[in-house]
C-alpha cells in the first residue's frame, strides 16, 4: 500500500513484540504510508526457558532489515525501533538488542508494560472523540472506557475517561504477564486443546486480573471495552469473514467496528475445538497466527466474562500509532 506523503517529515517506528514484528510509516500530517506485520515469534520458549532462540532471533533480524529498506525508500527522516515482552523477560535480550542496533543504527527502547500500555493508548485515541471518527467510534470515549491490548506475551490494560474537552484522557495502566503466545506454550499442549487446558489458561487470565484489581479496584467495572492489537483484529476478521489480506481494506473494514461479546464467544467455540489442520481454512485467520490465537482468545474471553462485558469496539491502530505520534512531537 502506498499513497502520496504529505510535505515535512516522514516518521517510522518498529515494534518488536513476542509474536510479530510490525511497521508503521506515517507522513507529515499523520496518514499511514505502509503499515506491515509479519509474524516472527520471537518470543517462541521465552515464558519456559528464559531465552531468546537463535532461529526466532535470525528471523526477526531478517524482517527488521527488510524494514529498513522499506523505510528507507519512503524517505523517513525519523525512526524509533521499540521492544516489548518477548525481550524484556529474555536474560539474553540486551545482547539481541545490540543484534538490533547493528542493523538499524540504534538501539531499540525496552518498554516497559506500563509505558507500553500507554503508547498504545495514544495510538488508539489520537483522532477519536472528534470529527472523523470512524463508525461513531467517539461515542466510545465519552465516559469510562478500558483500552485492552492482547499481545503475545502480555496484556495492557489503560483505563481512560473523558478530559475536560471532551476527547479521551488516559487514567490508570495495568499490564498482565499473559499472552497468546505465552498462554499457548503454557496450557494449549492438544490438538485441539483439551477442555481442561483451556480451563487452566481462563483461570490463569483471571488470577492475573485479581491481581490487578486488588491494586486498582476501578479494574472491576472498567466501562466500555475498546481492543486492539493481532488476537482481537483477527478474531473480528473472523467473525466477518475477511479474506482479504490487503491491509487498506482491513482497516477500512475494521476500525471502529462494534464486537459482540456472543460473538466472540461463538468464534473461541469454533477455533477451539478444530484442530490446527481444519483451523487454518478460517476466512480472516492469517495461517501464521492459527496455532496461537486460541491462547489470544482465551485472554479475550476471560476478560470480558469477567466484566461482563457485552461487547467492544475494535481498533486497527495502536502502538505504533502512538510511536509515531511521539516521534512528530519532537520533530
């Protein structure tokens, strides 16, 4: 996908996460130039064994490197490289970082969940409660709102609510060591997972989430849920039947789309119980994703029973989005 950049600077940011590695190249007013996932798994052993594997490293090496072409031919004058869960719980992360740095010039920021929580919060947000907002989607915002971000190894939570003019403001984050990834390698061993595997990975989901409440009990009826990130844009894939893998039509299609709960509910019924051979024909499920996503859904659905939530809005952006918000702030 390519469009016309605006006049001024063009800004790219790379988030390294657990399960993919992603790219975001906005132009001087904001709009999208390329955004890119690619499944890499870089987190695959890291919850058992602590490391980062030489394969899962030379994959992502080799994607980043990719990137940088990419980035480069659209002329970024500004890039920052992040990283999340996979290498901030590796013991070898600092040495796979400065793998990093050898192919993009610097050393990519280690966030923190928090931080990353709110990144991800701002990416989300930045053009919401406003003109332009896709679908209604500023309704969303105006009273107590929770922004849910399943990533591979773990799961932000940012609390929000309504500023004084009227748009979004962040109020609390919360990060959760669970995950697609981490959830899967933990409990989801059949094929299909047994019922009592996935019992055992709600139950760890909740465990983690009374955690948090006992630390912030705002936690326990956090308001409308809006998600983001891999698990939840692909279960509404899913859920519509989206084949197409152009990455236009999917954010044309799917942000600010409205997911009923029932819904998800009946797409973890699916994707749980089908094997991994029957569950790659899915329309919408990327074949690469298909051995994780019930573990992302078991997050989903944990959640959202616990909150009883009866539904969610679904956003295409994000992290990156909030990277690159950042980066036009100090150009």
């Amino acid at each position: 996908m390519t469009t016309t950049p605006a006049s001024g600077p063009v800004v790219a940011a790379v988030d390294i996460g657990t399960n993919s590695t992603n790219l975001l190249v906005v132009d001087a007013g904001g709009a999208t130039l390329e955004r890119l996932v690619t499944v890499t798994r870089l987190g695959r052993g890291v919850d058992a064994r602590g490391v980062i594997d030489d394969v899962a490293a030379t994959t992502t090496l080799r994607c980043i490197a990719g990137y940088r072409e990419v980035w480069e031919s659209f002329g970024a004058d500004r890039v920052h490289v992040v990283a999340t869960s996979g290498t901030r719980d590796a013991s070898n992360g600092s040495a796979f970082l400065d793998q990093v740095a050898s192919v993009t010039g610097s050393r990519p920021e280690v966030l923190s969940g928090e931080r990353e929580a709110a990144l991800a919060y701002r990416g989300v947000t930045a053009s919401r409660g406003g003109a332009g907002s896709p679908r209604g989607a500023d309704e969303w915002f105006r009273g107590s709102h929770l922004l849910l971000d399943i990533g591979g190894g773990s799961t932000e939570l940012v609390l929000g609510g309504a500023g004084a003019d009227g748009r979004p403001e962040l109020a609390g984050v919360h990060s959760l060591d669970v995950g697609a990834v981490r959830l899967t390698e933990r409990h989801l061993r059949g094929d299909p997972p047994r019922p009592e595997e996935l019992l055992n990975a709600i139950g760890d989901v909740h465990d983690a989430l009374e955690e948090a409440t006992l630390l912030d009990p705002r936690l326990a009826t956090p308001g409308v849920v809006v998600g983001c990130a891999g698990t939840i844009v692909t279960v509404a894939a899913v859920e519509i039947g989206l084949a197409e893998n152009d990455r236009r039509t999917l954010e044309s299609r799917l942000d600010g789309f409205r997911l009923e709960r029932s819904a998800i509910e009946d797409v973890f019924r699916t994707l749980a119980t089908e094997s991994l051979a029957d569950r790659v024909h899915n329309p919408g499920l990327p074949v690469d994703r298909a051995d994780v996503i019930v573990g992302g859904l078991c997050v989903l659905v944990a959640l959202l029973r616990r909150w009883d939530a009866p539904d969610l809005m679904v956003s295409t952006r994000g992290l990156l989005d909030g990277v690159c918000a950042e980066i036009s702030d100090r150009t």
